[in-house]
C-alpha cells in the first residue's frame, strides 16, 4: 500500500498522520516532543505505522476462518493493551539501565549504595503493577511514558519512604535525572517485533479454546507481511526547522492547521489552533486555503504551557484544570496572562482564600480574552469556526470560548470541536505530502532515517 505522511513537531507534543492514496486517514501517532526533536519523530511516526498494522489486524481478524472471526476481531482491543504494555515494561528496563549508569558517575556514585536497592524495589513494583496499568477495564491515562512511569515511580518511593525510612528526595532525584535521557532514546526494537510480542501474550490468555489463539498469530503475521510504502513526508510544527526533511517538504504550520480543519469540517471559515507555544487566527477560503492570519507574537503567555505552568502550581494533572474550572462559583479576574508572574498572582490570590475553581474560571477567561483579541484582528469569527490543538481539549476553554463568540459575533455562529483537533496540523502536513504525490513529485523522504524502516 503507498501511502503519505505528514509530521507536526510541536513544542509539548508531536503528532504524525498516515494517509493512504485515496486520502483516508489509515493511522496516525503521537508522543511528547522531549529534548530530542528526531526521536520524537521517530516515535510519533512509529505510533503511526502500529496504528496502520492494527487497522489491518482488524481487517485481517475478521476474515479469519472456522468462525473465528469475530472473536478474533474481538481480540483486538486487548492486542493493543498489550502492545501498551510491551512498551512501557521497555521503558522501564531503560529506565534501570540509565539509572544505574548515573549512579555510577563520581558525582553521584556517593549515595549509590544505598540508593541502588530502593531504585530496583521500586521498579520492580512498577513492573509487577503494569499488567493492571493496561487492562481492559483499566481507566484511560497519558499515552506517554514519562506520565506513567513517573507516577508508578513515585508511589514507590513514598511507600518505601513510609515503610522503611528511606529518603524520598534522593529517590525521586534520580527517576528526574535518568527521564531526560530516557527521552532521547529512540525504541530499539523493530515494532512488529513487539507486535509479535503482544499477540502472543493475548494469544496465551485464551481460555476459550486454542483455535481462536492460533488464528489471531495467523491474522497478525498476515497483517504484518503486508507492504507499506511511504512515498512522500511533509513537516510543519513550531520545531518544524529541526525536522530531518528536505526544505521543500516542511510546510508552515498556518497552512497546514487551515486546510487540516478544512478537511475535517469543510464549511471551515475561521480557525482558532491554540497549542503549547502559540496560538493561532486563520481565516480560509471554500478550499481551505489561508487569506488571512494572526499570532501571538511575544511569549507562550495564554497558551498550553501557560495551562501546564498552572497545573503545576496547583500540583494537578493539566487534564484536571478544565473540570475544576467547570466548579467555579465566580469567575476571578485575573491581572497577568505571562507565565513568569502568573504563579506569583496565583499564590497571592490563595492566600487570600479566594477558590482554586473561581481563580481557575478567570484564568480561563483571560486566556480565550487574548485568543478573541487575535481573532478579531484576523478579520473575526465567520461560519463556520472551528478550534483546534490542545486546548480544545479543555471544557472549561471550550466552554469560555461559546459565550465570547455568542457575546461578540451572535449566536448564529457554528462552532466545531473534533476529539482529534490535535492532529490537524499533521494532517494538514500529509494532505500536501499527497498533492506531491499526485502531482508526481519527485519523492521527499526524511533524510536521517528510513521511511518505513519499522513498518
């Protein structure tokens, strides 16, 4: 199958989109953006490729024989946990490796003989707990590493902490040290390889007979002999300078957000795209090209790393903020939209006993306050309007954002949210990689690692 891949490495999370030569969305990935923006790529464009072979596992699945079928495509779902679950007990195996060889280093090798025990108890828990991490009826959590083997890593500490006297601090020390690096590894097995590894695990849990089993391997192997050829990439993104393409394959990030929404909701007129560093006022035509935009054109100041700043504050999940904005009573006015004295306001604010929640709802409305601001300046809201990025995943800015544009542009206006907006700029990115492919361009592939070479 060919197929086009378009990139967008932004400065919190990079997304890649997979579409195949009719224009179909056949996969799409995502990670956190890390300290190495190549292997970010390297791991958005991976979860893209697994997304591809698990589509296919499906189909595959369903087709099997002697009845199997269905129960086969049924597997599907826990083939993925699975798959979850083969990653992150990697991870952690890294994780060890790095923490050790810190540990070994002059400067740190003072404290390793007591510390060195501690770090494998608690990565041992880590481990004997991921099964449940993954399971079929376990809650959604962070589709990222660090999230998850953070949190794991740090319940261990504090039980040791309280069990055994151990020091907390140093603990946890070494898991933020040892992260950093981690993030620069890029996975070093091949993908079907650790597909093969979660099929057989599913495939070993099976109570219900050994036919079912054996046809789930079959369609796996099936789904995996067959060809993906990538034959045109384009890049876009706030780090889209970084990316390992040729120059004519990395497109603006303003193009690539308007014809994305465009491609989702085509009645697009206006976009709104607020993301970690930057938010983003587009005005399209019928045909989802750009006649008009505005950014933010100072600091990150009203953006998702202004909402993870605060989260941080506060010591919640940025996932929190949104919901317990949502409990506010009042909505507190907020003096600073800027990173560096937003904490401060926030502290004093608390002090005063004013509500997390009121201060929250004011934080909100600031932030959408500066987005109208932009919009404006854009040329306004036209039907229909369609926000996008990360923030759109925020009820509490979802919410702030109706009442503005009803309170400023009536209540004619349609607003769309799609549960994928964080991908728009990729598929933005892809919907250009396959005008070259239909205009039969020569090829643009990364030029520092192989297309395909994991799929």
């Amino acid at each position: 199958m060919k197929c086009v891949v378009g990139i967008d490495l932004g400065s919190t999370t990079t997304k890649a989109v997979i579409l195949d030569e009719q224009g179909e969305m056949v996969g799409r990935g995502i990670t956190n953006s890390r300290s190495n923006y190549e292997v970010a790529c390297q791991v958005a464009h991976q979860e893209a490729l697994i997304s591809v072979r698990f589509a296919m596992l499906e189909r595959v699945g369903a087709a099997s024989e002697n009845g199997t079928g269905e129960r086969v495509k049924a597997l599907v779902p826990a083939v993925k946990s699975a798959y979850r679950l083969e990653l992150y007990l990697h991870g952690l195996d890294d994780l060890e490796q790095v923490i050790a060889a810190q540990m070994g280093r002059s400067l740190l090798n003072r404290g390793r003989a007591s510390l060195e025990p501690s770090v494998k108890r608690i990565l041992a828990m880590a481990r004997e707990n991921a099964p449940a991490l993954f399971a079929a009826n376990a809650p959604r959590r962070s589709d990222f590493f660090r999230d998850l083997a953070g949190a794991a890593y740090v319940a261990g500490a504090e039980k040791l902490a309280k069990e055994n006297g151990e020091e907390f601090e140093p603990l946890v020390a070494a898991y933020d040290r040892a992260i950093l690096e981690v993030e620069t590894h890029a996975l070093q097995q091949d993908i079907s390889t650790v597909l093969k590894r979660a099929v057989n695990r599913v495939a070993r849990e099976q109570k219900d007979g050994e036919p079912v089993a054996l046809a789930l391997v079959r369609a796996a192997d099936q789904a995996l002999s067959q060809p993906l050829h990538e034959v045109a990439f384009v890049g876009t993104g706030y780090g889209r300078q970084t990316l390992p393409f040729p120059r004519e394959a990395v497109r603006s990030e303003i193009l690539c957000h308007g014809r994305g929404a465009h491609r989702i909701f085509p009645g697009t007129r206006t976009v709104l795209d607020i993301g970690g560093q930057d938010t983003k006022a587009i005005q399209v035509d019928g045909h989802g090209v750009v006649t008009g935009f505005q950014m933010n054109d100072r600091c990150a100041a009203g953006c998702g790393r202004y909402l993870g700043y605060i989260a941080d504050e506060l010591n919640l999940g940025l996932h929190e903020l949104g919901p317990l904005a949502l409990q506010a009573n009042t909505m507190v006015k907020v003096n600073s939209t800027c990173t560096v004295f937003a904490g401060a306001e926030l502290r004093e604010r608390l002090a005063l006993g004013q509500r997390r929640e009121d201060i929250l709802a004011g934080l909100h409305r600031s932030i959408m306050l500066r987005a109208m601001s932009l919009l404006a300046r854009s040329g306004g809201v036209n039907n229909e309007f369609t926000f996008t990025g990360g923030v759109c995943n925020n009820p509490m800015a979802v919410k702030v954002l109706r009442e503005l544009v009803v309170q400023n542009y009536g209540d004619k206006i349609h607003l769309n949210i799609h549960p994928d907006s964080i991908y728009m700029g990729a598929l933005g990115g892809a919907l250009f990689a396959l005008d070259d492919l239909r205009a039969d361009k020569p090829s643009l592939l990364p030029t520092t690692w192989a297309a395909g070479a994991a799929a």
